[in-house]
C-alpha cells in the first residue's frame, strides 16, 4: 500500500470529540465537548421551521447568502469599530474551524511559522500542520494566564507570520485585556505580521473584564483576521455556521480557500441564522446573565467538594486540579488521559485531560463546561461528589 502523508501522523484524532464518544458509550454527563442541552432561541428554530418549507434547499452563494452577510456585517461592525463591507470583507464557512482553517491555509506557505499560546483550543496547531506551517508556542503562565511578550517579539523577528489568539481562551478562561493586545498588535504591525483572532465566547465575558476585538485596535483592522461562529451565541453548535472577518486582500483569498474546501454553509441555516441577528442587544445581555448564573453555581458546586480550579474570566470553561488524586496510590502512574476515562466509567462525568492543550508536560488538569441546564449540573456535581471517597 503506497505510503500515507505524514501530515497526519503528526497529531492525533480530536481528545475532546474522542471524551464525548466514550461518555456516549458509558451514559455519563458529558462536560467535556462544549456544547449545550438546551434549546437555541424559539426566534431561530421558527425561522428553522420555515425555511424547512419555504427554503432555500440549493446552494447558497459560495461565501455566504447576502442577508446572512449584511446582518453578520451590521452586528460585528458595532465591535470592530469598523465598517465591515458585507461583499469583501466576509467570508461564511462551515463553523469557525474550518473559518480557522481558511484563514492560515490563505496567509501561509509551507515553512512559515505561526504563534500559538498554550494551553490552546487542540485544532490551532493541527491547523498550523496541514498548511504546511510549524507552529511555535507561547507559554501563558498560571494561574493569572498571563504571557512573557519578549517570547512573542522573539517569534516575530524570527519570521513567525502571524500569532493566534482565542480570546477569551478556550480552555483556561483568560480575556485578555486592552493592554495586552495592544502590545501584541504593536508587534504584528512592527514586524508587518497578521493576527488570527478566535472570538466564538465573545459574548461570554464575566465582570468586571469586558472583551475586545483586535480589530478594534489603532491600525489593527488590516492585520487582523477575526474569526467566529453563531455556534455558542445561539446555542446551535450542531448548525456549524462561522464566518471570517478580515480585510479585502486576505478575504479575496479566503473565499477562494473555502470554496473548495467546503463550497458553502447549508442554505437553509444560514436563512434561519438571520433571525438570531435581528434579536436586540438585550438577547446578549440575558445571554451574558444566564451563563454568569451558570458559572457561578457551578464553581461554588466545586468549592463545595474541595476540588480546585480556576476561575474563568470568560468561554464556560474551568480547569480543575486533580493532582490530589494522581498522587494516591490507587491512581499512581496514571495520565490525565487515564483519569478521565476512569472518571466517565466510575463516577459518571466527562472531562477533557488537560494535557490536549498544553505544550507544556500539564498531566494534573482536567476541562470541565458548564453550558448546561442547573438541573444537569445539579446531577454532574452529586456524581463529582463521590471524588471525595478517594481523596
């Protein structure tokens, strides 16, 4: 059999879609893949519903339907600061993976290098490989996550082509703050680089931090690439609409790249996904109250079983230390990896390992997601419980 590409060899299948495979085997509570139990907003399923009827059923035009452009166009121009041109300037895929992917298949060759921080969403750095870049990561140091800006300037100068910025960061939570991209984009515009921002938790920033987009910064709109979805702002992951931001240039490229990588998102969801953005500003603002709501009950539920974690800033991500129990002898040897799946057959809940995220060797971290009805947290915590046993 001829030889395969070695591009795949160089990472594995996904952790976090493997962890909800086995929780489905198992029956546990799935807080591991990030995605809700409940309903998006009825505005969106009725639109659903008559799409389903009415349409459209055929391809849509390949960069996204025009309705779905001005809206996407009209909403992010409000965060951008920036009029967003609804013909040029944005690009509608398939999820904002595979906007992701669109992005730095468009902006580099094979050899370039791209900056990524760790821990980081598992895709950032398959990303980098199979478009043929070298990725070069960025410790962001617990437990205030924050980063050594002389590591990024280093990369620039040595010919990195852009850094990647999940903001707020899947899985640690950080928002990174004015002053920090500030100084990261005074590095990209110095050393004429890009930076690929993924924004998909914009909505989901807790007090008193606030999120900001990069390409909201002096001069920072033709450097910036802004990648997002619909996915987590109206609960409709399984819809896998994104869409690309960026300037005329870059998009140009883009929309060629996602043309025969996807052709085009689903025409009836996109017509649909119109009606999300037609709900007012208070739809994020109970958005926002809801999630808080969540996060809060959920940490205090940790609390109240004594396992440590961090407090996110943002996403509805939390890393929890489980170090207490690799060190007894019951555990002794075993992986993050291990734990998880002793985890999801004994005591019922998925978590991701956290070592699918670092570079660094991080073996005492697990991700657990709270974007689930009280109920099922409620549930979740009573099994998480039964921890407590072993410590």
């Amino acid at each position: 059999m001829p030889q395969l590409s070695r591009r795949a060899e160089t990472f594995t299948d996904s952790v976090i879609r493997r962890m909800t495979r086995i929780s489905d085997e198992y029956g546990a509570i799935n807080l591991s893949q990030g995605f809700p139990d409940f309903d998006p907003p009825k505005v969106l399923m009725d639109a659903l519903a008559k799409a389903a009827y009415e349409g459209p059923h055929q391809y849509s035009i390949t960069f996204g339907a025009e309705n779905l452009r001005e809206a996407l166009a009209r909403k992010q121009e409000k965060a951008i600061g920036h009029p967003v041109n609804p013909e040029t300037e944005i690009v509608v895929t398939c999820g904002a993976t595979e906007a992701m992917m669109c992005a730095m298949m468009t902006i580099c060759n094979p050899g370039d290098r791209v900056m990524v921080f760790s821990p980081f969403y598992e895709n950032y750095g398959a990303d980098a490989i199979l478009s043929g870049a070298e990725p070069v990561y960025i410790p962001l140091v617990p437990p205030e996550y924050g980063f050594d800006l002389s590591l990024i300037e280093k990369g620039f100068r040595e010919g990195a082509k852009a850094i990647i910025i999940c903001n707020p960061s899947n899985p640690c939570g950080k928002v990174f703050t004015r002053e920090e991209l500030l100084s990261i984009g005074e590095l990209a515009l110095k050393y004429d680089a890009y930076v690929v921002t993924d924004e998909v938790y914009e909505h989901m920033v807790y007090a008193p931090n606030r999120h900001i987009s990069m390409a909201s910064l002096p001069g920072m709109y033709d450097h910036t690439i802004t990648c997002n979805s619909l996915s987590k702002t109206f609960s409709i992951t399984g819809w896998r609409l994104g869409y690309l931001i960026g300037p005329e240039k870059v998009v140009e490229g883009a929309k060629k790249v996602h043309d025969f990588l996807t052709v085009g998102a689903a025409a009836p969801l996109q017509e649909a996904a119109v009606a999300g953005l037609m709900l007012p500003e208070s739809y994020y603002e109970d958005l926002l109250a809801l999630y808080t709501e969540k996060r809060d009950y959920f940490l205090k539920g940790l609390d109240s079983i004594g396992l440590k974690h961090n407090i996110p800033q943002g996403t509805y991500f939390v890393l929890a230390d489980i170090q207490e129990f690799l060190d007894l002898p019951m555990f002794r040897g075993f992986t993050d990896l291990e734990f998880c799946e002793w985890m999801i057959k004994n005591i019922g809940v998925a978590a991701v390992p956290g070592s699918s995220f670092f570079k660094e060797p991080v073996n005492h971290l697990i991700r657990l997601h709270f974007a689930r009805e009280e109920s099922t947290l409620h549930e979740a915590l009573l099994r998480l419980q039964k921890l407590t046993a072993f410590s």
